[in-house]
C-alpha cells in the first residue's frame, strides 16, 4: 500500500509544484501570517521568544482553516471533473491508496508553510534573542497535527463532489465546525462536566497554544491523529459507493 500511495502522492506533488495557484496560495498566506505578526516581532529584543512562537502559531491556526480547504479541495474532485477518475479507480490501486496518497501530497505542501512559521523566532537571532528548539519543534508538531485534520476534512469534501468550489466551502465548514463547535459546546456545559473535560482536549485552539508553549501532549496528538484517520476513512467509503454508481 505504501508504494503505491507513494506514486500517487508523487504524481499529485508534481501537479501541486507546477500550478502557479499552489505557491500564490502558501507565499500570500505566509506573507499575511508574517506581517500580522511583525508589529510584535521587536519583543524577540528581550530575549524571550515565547511569546512570538505562540503568537505566530495562533494565527497560523487561523490561517489554516482558509489554506487547507484551498489545498484539499482539488484532490478528489478534480478527478471526476475531469473524466480521470473512473480510470483511476479501475487501475490496480485500491480506494484507500488514493485517498491516503493524495492527502500525503496536500500535506507535505501544507507541511512547508508550517515549518516556516515554526522556524520564525530563528529572526529574534539578529536582536539578541534566545530561539527555544525544543519549543519550535513542540510548534511545528502542533503545527502539522492541527492541519492534518484541516486536510483530511478537505480530502472528505473533495470526495463527495465534482465541483471543487462546492468542495472548497464544504471543506471550509468541516474546519469551521472542527475548530469552533467544542468552544461553543463548552459555553453551555459546567467546568465539572465530563463532557466538557472532554471537549477541552478536542478544542484545536487549546492544543496549538500547548504546542506553542513546547508542551508535547500524547493526548492531543492522539486525538489528531485519530480524527485524521476518521475522516480520511470517510473519505475512501465515500469513493468505495462511487465506484458502483
């Protein structure tokens, strides 16, 4: 499965590398996260870098929600607009391979702006600033974690549709709904709930601010990946009843 998800994943990294899309989608969001950011860059001046780290990574997360969709909605859909699905689905690669070949390639593109944002506090270097490695690298895995599941949300978009922008706000409003719906069931619940305790650990905001600071919580990237995996397991049922239409 590995070797075959690995074609396609290449196959779909070429198509990402030579449309012009792909880098003005990741260079615009990374130059508008970057000049958000700046107004507090200075306070690397101090020394301590923390904070710019968690500022940084806060509105990555923002960023997220709009870029994932902008690079996932495409995967699947395109396919069946295109008239190269049925081939696809009649080669000697199963629906899981597709599926798992063409996230890999969304989110290694994904993967590229967030090592970026994570390797940001590297400019406090020139004002005397004291970058935290194991805090960047905390970053970067929250970084990576949270738009797994961005990603996988748009690849279960891009499968229930031919028309990609219909599966871009599709996209959109499963990383709405991922992101938001845990704070705005909390707001109803008493602290003592367990569903609330629960809820607490599902909230994508609460687990970026802890990968922020350079906690690495085995529960949060349990539940990425596991949240991954589901909808990524959605994704290729999906493509399974669309083989016998």
């Amino acid at each position: 499965m590995i070797g075959r998800s690995g074609i396609i994943a290449r196959r779909e990294l070429l198509a990402f590398a030579v449309t012009p899309v792909t880098w003005i989608t990741l260079g615009s969001a990374l130059a508008l996260s970057a000049w958000l950011a700046s107004g507090n860059a200075l306070v690397a001046s101090s020394g301590d870098l923390s904070g710019f780290t968690m500022l940084s990574c806060g509105i990555w997360l923002g960023m997220q929600m709009y870029l994932a969709p902008m690079l996932s909605m495409r995967l699947l859909s395109e396919e069946r607009r295109s008239g190269t699905f049925e081939a696809l689905v009649t080669a000697p690669v199963s629906d899981a391979e597709v599926v798992v070949g063409k996230f890999v390639a969304a989110w290694c593109v994904h993967a590229l702006g967030a090592t970026v944002v994570a390797l940001w506090p590297l400019i406090g270097l020139a004002a005397d600033g004291r970058p935290d490695a194991g805090q960047m690298f905390s970053a970067w895995l929250g970084l990576v974690g949270t738009s797994s599941i961005f990603l996988a949300a748009g690849t279960f978009a891009s499968s229930l549709t031919s028309s990609q922008m219909l599966a871009g706000f599709l996209a959109m409003a499963f990383c709405l709904l991922l992101r938001f719906l845990p704070s705005v069931v909390l707001q109803t619940l008493s602290e003592d709930h367990l569903l609330a305790r629960a809820l607490t650990k599902a909230s994508l905001e609460s687990q970026m601010r802890d990968a922020a600071r350079g906690i690495l919580d085995a529960v949060n990237i349990a539940y990425q990946l596991s949240v991954t995996a589901a909808l990524l397991l959605f994704a290729t049922r999906t493509l399974e009843s669309r083989r016998w239409q």
